[in-house]
C-alpha cells in the first residue's frame, strides 16, 4: 500500500496504513483524514454512500500520487478513499505522505487530498435526517473538517484552501497539455533580483504551477520601489524583499516550493546559486550580476534569460549553452553606472512590468520546449514609440567565456568594433562619418551641435531600409554605446565594414 490510490468498502485503518509509508530517510510525516460530519449545507445528515467509476477513478488517483511525489520530492504516498455506506464519524478519506522534511510532506498531502476532491471521480449522497437524500456534489467534500497529524514536528492544521491549484486554462493549449503541466511541475526556476523584472516574472512562473521558484535578493522594500513592484504592500516596507515574495508567491500557489536566497548574486556564490535549477531569470540592473551570472550559467551549462530596462527602453535576450552570450555582444562590459538603473534615470512602472513578464513567457517556451524561441537575438523595445528592434548575436572568437568552457571559436578574430574619442569633433577630423541612431525623441531632447551628424533610428537603419550616405568609414553613436554596438556588429554581419561604435557613447563624452 504504498505509492496507491485505492478504494476500500471496509473501514479503513490508519495505523496500517501510516507504518507502510515508514523510512528510515524521512524525517517528516503528514497525513489527512476526512470525517463523516453530521450537518451539511445547514441539513442534519445520518449517513453517506460513496460511488466512483472505479477504473478511470483509480487511474487518476495514481496519478495524482505520482504527480505528488515527482513535485514535492518525497519518499512515498498513498491515499485511501471509503466505498459504500458510511455513519457519522467514520474515516471517509485518508492521505498520507513521508519526506526527508516536514515541508515536503505537508506540501505533498495537500497536494494531493485537494486533487483527489477535484479530479477523481467520486459521487456522494447524503441521507438527511428528515428522511430524503441527495447526491452532492464532488467538490463540495472539500468542507468535510480536516485533521492533519505532525510526524516528527506537530504543526497546527493550516486554513483549508479553497482550491487545488487549476492550470486547466493553460494545459488547454495543445502545445502544454498534461505533459507539459507535469513538465513545468517537475521543472526549477531561479530569479536574480526580486524587483521590477522579478515581480512579474516570477508571479507567471508560479502561477504557471513550476515545480521550484528560487528567488535571489539582499534588498529590504522601499517605498520607491512599489509603482513597479506592486507584488508587494506600503505596510511592508523595511522588510526583506525575498521573504515578503515568497509570502505572496505561497498565497498565490502553494504547490510551487518557493526557496529564498537573501543574498547579492556575485562570482564567488553563483555557480551554488545556479546548480539548483533548470533555468535562470535575471532580473537585476546591475552589471556586474549579470555578468557574473553569465559566466556561472555557461560554466553549468544552463539557459539564462537576461532582461534590462533604461528609461522607456528595454532589452531581452537568451543566452544559451553554445550560443552567443553577454561578453560576446558588449565584449568591454558596459562600466556598472555607464547604464543609468532605475534609480538614477526614472521609469515607469509597466516598464519593466513588460520586460519581465516576457522574461516568463521566454522561460514557459524554454522548460516546454516550445517554438519561437528568442535564440542567437537581441530583442530592443522602445516602449515610448512601441518599436521593436531585432539584432542578430553571434559567438565572439574573443570572448573569454567560450574559452573557459572548452568552446572553439567558430570564426576567425576580427578588428575591434568599439573606438574611443575625446569628443566627436575628433571622430570627425579622423574621417568618421558619424551616425547618430537614437530614436528621434532622444534627439530631441538631447541633440548633437558640435559636428554636422547624419541622424538615422537604430530600427530604420536595421530594419526601415534607411541607406548610409556614402563615406570611407561609419562611427554610430548612441546614448550609452549599447545600441551603436549592437548596430555595427549587426551591419558587419551583412557586410557593411568598416562600421564602428562609438564606446560609451554620448554619455562617455561628457
Ligand atoms: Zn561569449
């Protein structure tokens, strides 16, 4: 009787059944125990009878005890349910699970008994005093009084949910079904940063039912953070921002195993951070985290879905094992600061709102396995004039990680993209011809009087069939030198040499 869903028409007994899910590994047992209670919607019941259609019945039941143990990462379960005629006080249902630790197990019987009373097919009618009975709806069980028994540690009963976790708006999808929701169950996602990106990506993740959310920040909430953050409250503020979403996150779906790591992501502690899980989520806007998390992930091998906000821009992009990562795109990294964060530059809330719900949605389509994944791209939104930008990345021979991991190069060295000048009168005097490719409104705001400039948007450079006028050697510049960067990379690959960016950009000019 161990692993089983069954279905007995004698009294059950619990002893019996508790010493089957004995091991000498666990160190946590929970278990649960339906009653027959003797009112009923404000009626004086005498007694029930249980039907089920036994064979579809049992085949659910064993999958949900699989489910539970494949989710939960616990040693053994099983779950009676009575048959037949049952008087007041009798054990109508019985769920028992055995884990290394009680979090598991409580999880686990949870899990599992609010299952049973949603997706089993089991019939119940009720023989009211007054003499007439009826049949009851399945789900209505879910009020019979809980008793829930501490193994090692007693624990008061938790207040009954209402619902098992239903994914059923999701699992419809074809491309998902039940293969993939037990897929996303079974499935570990790690969250650096638990602030703008990180709120919406992790609330999709959890209620997308993932096995295990790990979420990663030192931070303490601040009252600035709330109009991008709204996962959390006013109350709350001067409180850890790892424990306040694991709090919400376990309201939202208590099937998801939220762990919380209150620390700052750095080279020395990443490589433990990531081993944990299947796929990383960075969230930050610092950096020197998201490079080191770009190293730890290609040392282990591991998807990382990398988002950043400045302004009203935004950027995503995957890197993945084999494939183009940070220090390929922005081989001098990007001086932490260089790129203005939240902090200092102002931004609105949806902002990051919708860079991080798409760092999910990248996230869903990498553990499902789903098509149209964002590879070997760097996606630029501007969230002002709604334009999308699409870079095509690639592997850099010179990129110091691909080395690391034991990757050859697969193409020879170039010359490098980025120039350094003192001002752009100087670019001009060498022979540049400048090319500013902010958007228009950037222009505006801040425009470049010192040397005649020819002004195209990054999107109708790449995308709008804009032509470069005529010269011997290009100098893009941008804001911050990101963009102008990516542009020239993106040009040299279709054969527009000798195109350069300006290192920095405006910024780095003062
Ligand atoms: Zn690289």
């Amino acid at each position: 009787m161990v692993n089983t869903f069954q279905f007995s028409l004698e009294p059950i007994d619990p002893s019996a059944l508790r010493a089957a899910l004995a091991n000498p590994a666990c160190g946590g047992y929970a278990s649960f125990e339906g009653w027959v209670r003797d009112c009923n919607a404000g009626r004086e019941v005498r007694r029930l009878e249980y039907e089920a259609f036994e064979a579809l019945a049992v085949k659910e039941g064993e999958r949900i005890i699989a489910e539970a143990i494949e989710r939960f990462g616990i040693a053994r379960a099983a779950c009676v349910h009575r048959l037949g005629t049952l008087g007041i006080g009798e054990l109508a249902v019985w769920v028992g699970a055995s884990a290394p630790h009680r979090h598991e197990a409580f999880l686990a019987c949870r899990y599992i008994i609010d299952a049973v009373k949603h997706r089993v097919p089991v019939w119940k009618k009720e023989h009211y005093r007054e003499g007439d009975s009826g049949w009851v709806n399945c789900e209505r069980c879910a009020s019979e009084a809980p008793e829930m028994h501490g193994g090692t540690e007693a624990h008061a009963p938790p207040a009954l949910a209402p619902a098992a976790p239903d994914y059923s708006r999701q699992s419809a999808l074809r491309e998902v079904g039940a293969a993939g929701q037990a897929r996303l169950g079974a499935s570990r996602a790690l969250i650096v940063g638990c602030g703008g990106l990180g709120v919406p990506a992790m609330s999709y993740l959890a209620g997308a039912g993932i096995g295990r959310l790990g979420l990663v920040d030192a931070d303490l909430l601040e009252a600035s953070n709330l109009h991008r953050q709204p996962l959390y409250a006013l109350r709350d503020c001067g409180r850890q921002k790892v424990e306040l979403a694991a709090e919400r996150l376990r309201a939202l779906n208590p099937a998801v195993d939220v762990r919380t790591y209150p620390v700052r992501l750095d080279a020395d502690n990443a490589a433990g951070l990531v081993a944990d899980y299947d796929v990383i989520i960075e969230c930050t806007d610092n950096i020197a985290t998201k490079l080191a998390l770009n190293d730890a992930c290609i040392r282990a091998g591991k998807p990382a879905v990398f988002a950043s906000v400045y302004q009203y821009e935004g950027q995503l992009q995957i890197v993945q094992p084999g494939g183009p990562c940070l220090r390929c795109l922005w081989p001098e990294a990007v001086r932490d600061g260089l790129v203005g964060n939240c902090a200092a530059a102002g931004v609105l809330g949806p902002v990051p709102g919708t860079l991080g719900t798409l760092q999910a949605l990248e996230a869903l389509k990498l553990l499902l396995d789903l098509p149209g994944q964002l590879t070997e791209t760097l996606l630029i939104f501007d969230l002002l004039t709604l334009n999308i930008s699409r870079i095509r990345t690639r592997r850099s021979p010179q990129c110091p990680r691909h080395a690391l991991a034991g990757d050859r190069a697969p193409f020879a060295a170039n010359e490098s993209v980025e120039l350094e000048f003192e001002s752009l009168h100087e670019a001009s005097a060498a022979g540049y011809l400048i090319v500013d490719i902010r958007e228009r409104r950037e222009q505006a705001l801040r425009p470049v009087a010192e040397v005649p400039v020819h002004s195209i948007p990054m999107n109708e450079l790449l995308h709008g069939g804009a032509a470069l006028p005529p010269a011997s050697k290009y100098l893009l510049v941008c804001a911050a030198g990101a963009r102008s960067l990516a542009a020239a990379h993106e040009l040299r690959a279709r054969g527009r040499a000798p195109i350069f960016s300006l290192r920095g950009g405006l910024a780095a000019l003062g």
